[in-house]
DNA sequence: ATAACATATGTACAGTTGTACATATATTAT
DNA sequence: ATAATATATGTACAACTGTACATATGTTAT
C-alpha cells in the first residue's frame, strides 16, 4: 500500500475530501458539470438545459466558484462559465470505474 | 472530448452517479474508507479508530455495504469489513487530483 | 443455561442543504 | 434617461441526513 494513503496521514485532509466529495453529490450540479465539460456555457444556456430556475443555477454557481470547480468571465451581458479542468479528470477517473463497484469479479 | 461523455448520455446516469458521490461526501464514511485501505478490520477495531459511537458505525457500514462499498465477512463474534477495489481506485485517482482543484497553473 | 462480548436495528431529534420566491444589480439598446 | 435582458443575492421553508440513545440479536465461554 502507498505510504502516502495511510490513515494517520489522511486524517488530517478528511473535512476538505468530504468537502469535495460532497459537492460532487448533487443532481443539479453533475447536471451543470456535465454540460460543462462540452463547453463553456453561460447562465442562461444552463438554466435552458437544466429543468431548475435561474437563481438555483445562479446559487450553485455561486457555491461551484467558490470552491474552485468552476472559473467565469464576463462577455458584455453574459457570464460564461468553464469548468476547471482537475474536476474534469477526477469526473473521468471516476466514471472509468463507477459500473464495477460492488460486482468483484469472482 | 469523448463521445460517451457527452451531456445527454449521461443524464441518465446522473443520479446514480450522485448517490455515489452523496456516499463519499460524508467525514464518517470517509474516515472507514481510509481504515479500510490498510487491511480488513472488525466494527470493533473501526470503532476504537474513530471517534463515534458503535451503533453510528454500524449504521454506516450498512448503508455502505447496501451500496457495494464494503463487504462483510463474520469470523465468530467478529465481522470484517473490507473496501471494494474500485472504491479503493477511485479514491486514489481522486487524491491524484485533488490538491490542484482550483490551481490552474497559468 | 447464563453471562459477557460483538454487532445490528428502531427511533427521534438537531443540523444541514437544495429550492424557489422576491428582489437587486449589471449591462446593453433605444 | 428608460426599458429590456442577464445574472446575482436575501430569505424562508421542506426535505434529507448523521448521530446517539435504547434495545435487540448473534456468538462464545463458563
């Protein structure tokens, strides 16, 4: 076992893990994140492919930014949003495995 | 960007994907997850471990067991718990990324 | 059988979280 | 300026979740 995924030393990181984690947990924002990782999208975009209101979509942005899963620039009126790109990857690692868990393979 | 990862072939997916996520979130489960990275180990031993009451242990292993993160065998009054294998992956590929979260590099 | 230990289950309650309403702010067009 | 559009913020509330208490069940030793 890596030495570096031992208990004593995660102990410590656990709140920020299930601070990422637990964000990952939500429907309304995979939804967001998925669109995302077709390409960048602005408020209105979202919302038109999300079956939530604006100022949902705006709250969990809002939330999102925060915690560095998504960046944002302004374009006249519109804001577009991106998705940061170690998201993307912890998202694709995790999918490669996702069907298997719970079927051990004899 | 891969064809199966596109937004309207996940929709579907989402809330699995979500309950997985949902299951991660949370410091408790975390925290056997992390135990049960080392080796297999008794409700006992996770309890003395971690700073929770038996019967929340317990309670936690069930709903992990229910959702194929755990598995379970009884060696006399003991039972063991041990941490599927793409559990353990998935939180590995996740720990590769994670400290860069909202660090794009330039 | 009974006691002692290990683990599981029922329940209730406090804390958290996602949502939409109402409203505010920012930008562009007229 | 004012209107129209895009996005953000304040707030309140229902739903969900994690926890520990009390208690039950299962296992081993005496």
């Amino acid at each position: 076992m890596e030495e570096f995924l031992r208990y004593e030393h995660m102990k410590d990181e656990i709140p920020k893990i299930s601070d990422f984690y637990k964000i990952m947990g939500d429907e309304t924002r995979l939804e967001i994140m998925f669109l995302l990782m077709e390409a960048e999208m602005s408020v209105g975009e979202i919302t038109k492919n999300i079956n939530r209101d604006q100022t949902t979509i705006s709250h969990q942005l809002r939330l999102m930014k925060k915690s560095g899963f998504v960046l944002s620039t302004r374009h006249g009126k519109y804001i577009f949003y991106s998705l940061d790109d170690h998201v993307k990857n912890i998202i694709k690692d995790t999918l490669r495995h996702l069907n298997e868990v719970g079927n051990e393979e004899k």
